[in-house]
C-alpha cells in the first residue's frame, strides 16, 4: 500500500471517529446532568420527608376551622354527648410533638423575679429577703409593712419545681362560694355582664386588661423569650364574703396554647393593683417531630366515640360547643414528659360555662387517639 493512500485511509477513520467522541462526550453530559437533576430531586424529597416530621397536621385542620360540628356519641349504657361545636385551628403555625423539660427555678430567677414585682428607689429587696431553714422559704416586710414568702415546692407528678410567691396576709382558707368568668371576646378579655362588672368593682378598680399586663410583666421575669399569655380571668367569692381575682397564664407554641401541669398562675386581692401571688412551674421543650399526620377531628371524633365506656359517668348530660386544636403535657407509657396535640372538646353551652369548666381537660391525643379525660387543677390551687 502506498504512502498516499495510507494517509488517506487515516484521514477517512479520524473523520469517523469524530462524530463518535462528541456523541459519547454529550451522553456523558446528559449522564452528569440526570445524575445531578436525581440529586436535587432526592434532596428536595428528602427536605419533604424532613418538614413531615414538622408540619404533618391534615389541611382538613384548616379547612373546617369555623365549621360546625353536630353529631351525637352514645355509649352502650344510654349515656351521650351532644357535640354542636365550631372549630377552632387557625393561627396555627405548625404541629409537631416535643419533650417537655422542667426549668428549676434558680438564684437568678428568685432575684429576677423579686425585683420586677418589688421595685423600690430606698430599699433592695434581694437585701431584705431573708431564707428561713426550718420553713425553706424566703422572707421579707416590704417598706408599707406586708410580709411576703418566696418557697419553691418540689411536686412529684411530674417531677418538677413549682414557684410559690405571695403575700401571707392574703391566704384564702374559706372554700370557693361563686365564680364570676371574665371571658375572651375579640382577642381581649372582657367582662361578661354587668353583675359581674359589679363583682369586678368589689374587689379592684383594676380592669382585665391591667390584670393581664401586670401577669405578663411578673411572668415576663422568669420567662425571657414572653411566649405566655393571659387564659383565663375569674373573679372569685368565698364562703366568708372575701373576693379575689385569679388569671390563668399559659405558654404559646407553634401558635397554639399549652395546658402544663402547674400553668402560671396570678391572684389579685381586695385593693391590690398588682398581684399579691404568683404560682405555676417553668418549662422549656425540645422539637421531637412528628413521623405521620396527626388525627384529622372526624378521625378524633370516632376515637372517642370507641373509648365511651372509658368517660367517667356526669351528672347532666354533656354538651360539647367548642372543639379547638391545642398543646398538651402527657406522660408517654415510657414515662416521657411529653408535649402532644389534642384535639379538646369544650363542656358548655355557652363562652361563660366553659370557661367556668376551663380545668377541665377532655381530649383526644392527636397522634395516639387515647381518650384523656382529667382535671388540671392549676386553677383550683390557691391556699397550698
């Protein structure tokens, strides 16, 4: 073969072989461009999965807020409970699941919170508070003379510090005669009827709004992020004519309100324009997340519905008119402090019976479906 005709041979193979390279160079950037593609894919599912574990509560949640729920749950006994109730889930942020962590209450707090509550140009009243041993409580005689004791109690169930701060002239040892609600209408507290306006004037001049400012501002010591906010407000009468005013501060997470163990707690007594006790346990939480969505209301209905024979028996017949969407601090079957969605279900015809009935705790676990039904008596303490 010639010279000539070798070099032509050549130049028909490279000519060839061209098209061959940049077919194999573009599959190979199609490779890396599908493989980088799969990549994102993978991270925004994976990003999804992730968000699940945060955010897994049914659109059906928002969807019947302001709906109206009518249905009747009968037991095998003949017992019912009539359910003609508006839902209430909006303003909800996320639902996830969390560790409840009790706070102690340290130095820092005992200080923080007597100075904000005991303010005074001429007198420290970290200086005049004295501890006494045989009690195991702080005491001190403010400069118009009251005597206050700040005592941390130590409570079993759960495990956990509870802060009682008051001023000992005011104990209440008479029972509870009447309640007078002062009920949330429009995001602000207001007073439910003119006999209770009546009731307010005995015992303060102070209105429900001021009660609220002066808890938050007290709480507010402890609680340095201000994630708590005013509950519920009661104007309370005992059997021997004294009147008093308490208000139920609870924590808000995710948009959601929390019913703790030991809620915080405000008293205010006859003349008084601040508290003249506070009570209740600090708490912070740990994000668990959640690894499926949480029982939608039909679903929370039908569970209580299969968990009838574990109601306790009423007096009257029960009607639910509420059904709201919140935070609960429950007890795992592990043992776990733990803080859950339920789906709760108000007891009252009307704003005024539930708030009267706002310790009570009727509920369905939004992520196991257990019936829970008890009484948080952080309203109900007050004399211990």
């Amino acid at each position: 073969m010639t010279s000539r005709l070798k070099k032509c041979l050549f130049l028909l193979m490279a000519l060839l072989f061209i098209p061959m390279v940049f077919v194999g160079c573009s599959r190979q950037t199609d490779n890396k461009e599908q493989n980088d593609t799969n990549a994102k894919d993978t991270a925004v599912i994976n990003e999804s999965t992730e968000n699940l574990a945060g955010i897994p509560y049914s659109e059906m949640a928002d969807e019947l807020s302001g709906e109206t729920i009518k249905q009747v749950i009968e037991g095998a006994d003949g017992r019912k409970i009539f359910i003609d109730a508006q839902v209430f889930a909006d303003g909800i942020n996320q639902v996830s699941c969390y560790k409840y962590v009790p706070e102690p209450f340290t130095e820092e707090c005992r200080e923080d919170l007597l100075k904000a509550m005991h303010p005074a140009e001429t007198w420290d009243v970290i200086d005049a508070a004295e501890y006494n041993p045989e009690k195991d409580v702080w005491e001190f005689v403010t400069p118009r003379g009251n005597s206050w004791v700040y005592q941390v109690i130590r409570s079993e169930a759960p495990a956990e510090d509870i802060l009682n701060h008051r001023e000992t002239a005011t104990d209440i040892y008479s029972d509870i005669k009447q309640v007078f609600p002062i009920v949330v209408q429009d995001d602000a507290m207001t007073v439910m009827d003119e006999y209770t306006y009546t009731t307010l004037l005995k015992v303060t001049d102070i209105s429900p709004a001021e009660i609220e400012q002066h808890g938050l501002y007290d709480i507010g010591a402890i609680d340095k992020n201000g994630t708590y906010s005013c509950d519920m407000i009661h104007v309370c009468e005992t059997d021997d004519g004294q009147f008093f005013i308490k208000a139920v501060f609870r924590k808000i997470i995710d948009g959601m309100p929390v019913t703790a163990w030991h809620d915080f707690i405000t008293v205010t007594g006859k003349d008084s324009l601040s508290p003249v006790k506070i009570r209740g346990s600090f708490y912070s939480e740990e994000r668990i997340g959640l690894d499926k969505p949480i029982l939608s209301i039909n679903e929370a209905i039908t569970a209580m519905q299969e968990q009838f024979d574990m109601i306790p028996v009423q007096e009257e017949t029960l009607f639910v008119t509420k059904i709201s969407l919140e935070y609960l601090s429950v007890v795992s079957p592990e043992g776990d402090l733990l803080i859950v969605p339920v789906w709760r279900f108000w007891a009252g015809e009307d704003e005024k019976e539930r708030s009267l009935r706002g310790e009570e705790m009727i509920a369905i676990n939004a992520i196991s479906g257990e019936l829970i039904w008890e009484s948080r008596k952080a309203f109900a303490e007050y004399s211990s």
